[in-house]
C-alpha cells in the first residue's frame, strides 16, 4: 500500500494516539498548516487520511490469510541525511521489535553488499506502541521489518532504481525462508515511546 499524502499531513506510521501524530515541528521547524491546528481538524484528517490507510492495508492482508497464505510486511520509509547537527551514518535502516523472522536475515545480505553502513533499529527504534509495524506485523503475528534509506540516496531516479534493484534481489530469498511462512506472535518490548520518530 502507498500512502499518497505528505506525513506532515497526518503520519500513517504513527498509532492514532501518538503526539507526533500531525507534527507541529520538524527537524526544529515549524510545520505552518500544523502549528495552530485544532483537535477537530486532526480528527477530521484522521477520518479523511489516516483511517483509510490502515482500513486498506487490513484489508489487504486479511485477503492473503483468507488465501491461506501469511503475508511478510515491508513497510519502506527515508530519512534525512542530517538530524539536528548529527550527520546520519548509515545508508539504510532496519527498524524492528522482537519479531527477527525477516529483520535478521535482511540485515545480513544487506550487510554483505560493498560499502553499504546498515543500522539495525538505526536511525530509530522498532518498538513503538500503536505505529503501523505494531499493529500490522507485530499485533497480527506476521513477519515484518520496517526499512529506511537515507534521502540523498534516493533523491533521483538513479538511485531510486539502485535501491529498488538491490531489494528485488535480495528479497525473495527471504520470503521463501520457513520461518516467514506462519503467524507467530512475538510480543513487543515497547512499553513507552521510542526514539525521536
């Protein structure tokens, strides 16, 4: 599923109680149609956008299971080059919670490319209460990982191209791994809110 709205709008990885929800700053600027924004319009956006997103993602992998099939879960995001005065070591990030069905063996071909820098559970942490990889993959018990490539990297079509070759390749060996094909439930080790997603 591809969510076709900006994630300063309202952001589809965020649980619907999370503050950051609709962000009013980002990276310490001010998100102008978000700084004075009412309750009612973020619950209007949640009704309009959010709801919507996870409705059809639902949707979809009740569809694989009722196929007698279990659904693996790739959610792709970006992240910037630079948070505050930190510059972001990593080229890709692997973000994931207890569940390592598909993060483990992903980070290792992942790993074994030339000159890749691979963050496991960096630039953030995996375990967030309420976001989408924990109700989706990990409330659900399907294998899952959340993978983030810095934005530079994929700023043109060459490089959008380099990153969609490199994991059409190194996927589908993963996917016919025995340990992907059942639902089992991991639990989480989230019990507050992590990094400065």
């Amino acid at each position: 599923m591809l969510s076709t709205y900006s994630r300063l709008v309202i952001d589809p990885n965020r649980g619907e109680d999370d503050p950051t929800l609709v962000m009013r700053l980002s990276d310490g600027a001010i998100v102008p149609g978000n700084a004075r924004l009412e309750p009612a319009a973020v619950q209007e956006r949640m009704a309009r956008y959010h709801r919507p997103y996870h409705d059809a993602v639902t949707a979809r992998l009740d569809a694989i299971v009722d196929a007698g099939e279990t659904p693996v879960i790739l959610s792709m995001h970006s992240f910037t080059p630079r948070w505050k005065a930190f510059a972001r070591p990593w080229h890709v990030g692997l973000l994931w919670d207890l569940d390592d069905r598909l993060a483990k063996p992903l980070l290792a071909a992942l790993r074994a490319e030339r000159g890749l820098v691979v963050g496991d559970n960096e630039p953030y942490d995996g375990s967030l209460l309420g976001d989408a990889m924990n109700r989706h993959g990990t409330g659900r018990g399907f294998p899952h990982v959340l993978v983030e490539i810095r934005q530079d990297l994929v700023a043109d079509e060459a490089g959008q191209a380099e990153w969609a070759e490199r994991f059409a390749r190194l996927l589908p060996p993963l996917l016919d791994l025995p340990e992907t094909g059942h639902i089992v439930h991991y639990g989480t080790r989230a019990g507050v809110r992590s990094k400065n997603r």
